[in-house]
C-alpha cells in the first residue's frame, strides 16, 4: 500500500510504502529498491510494528513517477500491488511498481 503526504511549502511528497502481515509472506526482512535509491537492496529497510506490518516513508520530488519493489529477505523481489502503474523491467521480464507523486 501507498500514501502520499503533499507538503505545501516544499516541492517534495512524504511517501509511505508498506506491505501487511500476508503480503510479506513471512519474511524478516524487507528492503524498497527503487530509482531513488540506485535499487539498493540494503538501504531502505521497511520497519515493523507489533501486527506485522511493515513501512517506511520517504521524501520524493512531486510531479515525477517512480519505478520500485520491494525485497523480501534479500531474495525475493515483489510488486506492490496497490501501484499507480506498473512498467516492464527489461532485466528480468517482470513488471516494476511505479509510484507517481
């Protein structure tokens, strides 16, 4: 799941990405790899709360799109399925996740 937070006085949206306890499918671990970041899958960690929910939020530029998925135990490589769109990723024929802020 997505939210968006519009700052009034910045060019800049807080976005939150999360998965709930049946979308990260048990993993311990999930990172958001995404073009912001390089698609590192080390950098962003998602934080858990007590119901197994996992999250973090971000500051992104507003009117651009963003490709991104989420990493599950550093091996596994989701789509969010509440995406505003989704591309072809070239690399493994899978879709990447857009985000458009």
């Amino acid at each position: 799941m997505i939210s968006k937070k519009y700052l009034k006085t910045k060019p800049f949206a807080k976005v939150t990405f999360s998965l709930g306890k049946k979308e990260s499918q048990g993993a311990k671990r999930i990172a958001l790899a995404a073009e912001f970041n390089n698609w590192s899958t080390t950098e962003l960690e998602l934080n858990k709360n007590k119901s197994g929910k996992f999250s973090v939020t971000v500051d992104l530029e507003q009117g651009k799109s963003y490709e991104f998925r989420y990493v599950l135990d550093g091996e596994v490589w989701e789509n969010d399925t509440q995406a505003d769109a989704y591309v072809p990723n070239n690399l493994t024929f899978e879709d990447n996740s857009v985000v458009k802020v």
